[in-house]
C-alpha cells in the first residue's frame, strides 16, 4: 500500500481530515527548507508537498513566487529537491511527500531518469499544474508505472464533461481549488467549495483535498469538517518571508521564520484535527 493511500485510510478510521503543509524546497535555502521539512511532522503534517521552484510559476500567487525565487537565487534545484527527500527518508519513512510544479524542471531532468530517481528518493506524489489529461502518456501514466501517484486539480470552473478526463488517470486523491484563480486568493465560500467536494466524492471514489487561499486556522477547520485534507501553503510560505524581512540578523531571521512556520502549522493542524466531521 501508498504511504498516500495508507495515510488516508488511518485518517478516516480516526474521523479526520489530513494536514497538507506547502513550502518551497530550497527556501530561502537548502539547509533551512530541509531543517523545516523535517520538523514539520513533529508540528502535525499528515501529508506535505514540496513545491518545485520555476521561473514562469502561472498559477502561483506573490507569496509563492517570492519563495520560488529565493530559492532559484539560492542555487536550489530538482536535483537537490530529491536529495532532501533522501535525506528526510533516513529518519521518517511514513509521511507522504508530493512534488508539485511545473513540468519544465521534470522535462529537462528527463521523465524516465527523473522518476526513477524519485521512487529511489521515496517521493509518493507528484502534482503538475500545467500538464493537462491530454497529455497523460509525458507523465502521468509512466509516474503511476513507477509506482507514483499522480494528482489532478479540479476548479471551480471543471464541469461535468471535462470531469471525467480529470479523474481518469488521477490517484493518490484529487485537490480541489477552491477558488477560480493563483495561490494566496481569498479561499471559495464553504458552502460552494462543500458542494464541489460532494460532487467529486460522487464521481470519483479517492480523497479529495482542498487547497488555495486557506489562511487561518479557523477557515482550515470548516474545510475540515467536509474535506478529506486542507492544504495550506501561501499562509506558511508568509510566515518565514516576513521573518526574513523583520528580524535583525541573517541568522535569526531563518531561525525565527522556521519556528513562525511550526507555530502556525500547529495552530492549523490541531484545528484541522478537531473539526467535527459531516
């Protein structure tokens, strides 16, 4: 069984929905995005994702972009990304970690040397917000030969005909956006974002998480209640940006922002844990 798959289904006996932290690996460096993505199981992360820096980030909002280019200043890269993994294997072999990116940085890796790499590495998924199901044979269908999973993003403007290309392929779960648009927006209403996640549920037997614009704790915790994982990202990416803009020294502004991060990971995933479930 997936570590995905494996988590899901310990979560659902327990009645709860997932935690899915996103940093930016490589920011504001390697050592420092390797030391938060080690610590962030500690601070309640059931799942975390990865983000894959890129010059021509489309559907990344300020706060992501920002992260993606100090890393890119910061010599960061794929090959170094999945070093990370090695490196956060060697002390937790149970949490799930997903790549998600754009597919330029996997293209010029090459897709078969880059999922080999992958597997060996221990990532469980991957997310390419600008591969559509038209082209699943580039890379959806040799990552899940691989034995990785590969998961879609559904909108608020994925309708009925298009959904069933969207799911086709899909495994690990299916991430919801909850609002038309780039990462940090305001999150979609919950009673909108809860129907489209009934829907989903409908058409498709995987999880489904709820991602985009989720900024405190309290609107992750009404996700919660209906969404079988919230996904916060441009709220913990904030976090360590404005300590490296705040403290007074190099040194303490990363220390200080990698204590902020866990901070508000563990404010968002004890609500997240605490939701009472529809």
């Amino acid at each position: 069984m997936s570590r995905i798959k494996a988590c899901f289904e310990k979560l659902k006996a327990e009645n709860r929905a997932a935690f899915v932290p996103f940093i930016m690996a490589g920011d504001p460096d390697s050592a420092t995005s390797l030391e938060l993505l080690k610590k962030l199981p500690g601070a309640g992360a059931d799942i975390i994702e990865l983000g894959i820096a890129f010059t021509d980030p489309m559907a990344d909002g300020p706060a992501i972009q920002a992260a993606g280019l100090r890393a890119l200043k910061a010599g960061h890269t794929l090959r170094k990304t999945l070093n990370m993994v090695r490196s956060f294997r060697e002390s937790d072999n149970e949490t799930p970690l997903i790549l998600m990116g754009y597919y330029n940085p996997f293209y010029a890796y090459g897709v078969e040397a880059f999922l080999a790499a992958a597997k060996s590495a221990g990532v469980d998924g991957l997310i390419i917000v600008d591969l559509p199901p038209e082209e699943d044979a580039e890379m959806c269908l040799p990552a899940r030969a691989a034995g990785i999973d590969f998961i879609r993003l559904a909108t608020p403007t994925t309708d009925d005909a298009r959904l069933p290309a969207i799911i086709k392929n899909t495994s690990g779960f299916i991430y919801y956006v909850s609002v038309a648009g780039i990462t940090g927006k305001a999150a979609g209403g919950a009673s909108s974002v809860e129907r489209a996640v009934a829907r989903l549920k409908t058409a498709s037997a995987l999880p489904v998480a709820v991602g985009f614009g989720i900024k405190t704790a309290e609107k992750a915790k009404e996700f919660a209640g209906f969404a079988d994982a919230v996904v916060v990202g441009s709220a913990l990416v904030n976090e360590l940006a404005q300590a490296l803009e705040q403290r007074p020294s190099e040194a303490n502004n990363v220390g200080w922002g990698v204590k902020a991060v866990l901070s508000l990971s563990r404010d968002i995933s004890q609500a997240i844990h605490s939701a009472h479930r529809s």
